[in-house]
C-alpha cells in the first residue's frame, strides 16, 4: 500500500514541477516517452507519460514503455525509494537482481536525475520568538 502511495506522490510530484519549475522542464526538452515502475510479483504498477513538457501518470501497466524499473515487491520498492541514500539502494538491488530495468539504461539515468529535482527544498530554521 505505501509503495502504491508513493508512485501516485511521485507522478503528482512530477506533475507540478512540470508546470512551476523551469529546471524540471528544462529536463524534459525533447523527451516524449512513458516509463514505468512496478513490482515484480505483479501487484503495483504505474506509468508516467512525459509529452510537450509535461508529466502525466496512469495506473497499471503500459504495453510499451521506454524502460521500466521493476522492484521484487511493494515494500522493497518503497524502501527503496525512500532511503536516505537511494542510488546507493538502488545499485545494491540492481546487483542483487531485486530491481530489474527494461529498456534504455540511459534513460534509467535520466529519470534518476529528474528525481533530484522533487526533493523539498530546506528552509532555513525560523526564530523563535518568545513572549515576554
């Protein structure tokens, strides 16, 4: 359940930052392609459809993606993704063939550097005022 929460956060994510962020955008230019990520047991599964610019993401599985990036189950896909260093996770499971990849590699590497841009900005620490 919360790895299918966080593909729907992920493309509601990819949406936005389509719209309001240039940088997002910029990584966009020229690229009309549908990626996916699911789980290998079958039980989750999402594609994202990137066109003029724009994210759009779809429940299910799509016919043809460009590459997907399957996770052996739900909660290792969450873990995953979730994990305070990712791309260290994410090669571990690679090389331990818990995540499989179909299709183009390099634009495994692309989607992997869209993602920086949907992290939250930190803000810097308020003060705190006290009442006298």
């Amino acid at each position: 359940m919360k790895f299918r929460l966080l593909l729907w956060l992920l493309g509601r994510m990819m949406a936005k930052a389509s719209r309001d962020n240039p940088a997002f955008q910029k990584q966009l230019e020229g690229k009309e392609l549908v990626f996916q990520l699911h789980s290998l047991d079958g039980k989750v599964a999402r594609h994202y459809i990137v066109h003029e610019q724009r994210v759009r993401a779809r429940r299910g599985v799509h016919p043809q993606p460009a590459f997907a990036i399957g996770f052996k189950d739900g909660a290792y896909g969450f873990a995953t993704l979730t994990a305070k260093n990712a791309q260290l996770a994410f090669m571990q499971g690679i090389q331990n063939k818990d995540i499989q990849i179909q299709g183009n590699p390099a634009l495994v590497i692309w989607f992997q550097g869209l993602v920086k841009y949907l992290k939250p900005k930190k803000s810097a620490p308020k003060d705190r005022k006290e009442a006298a």
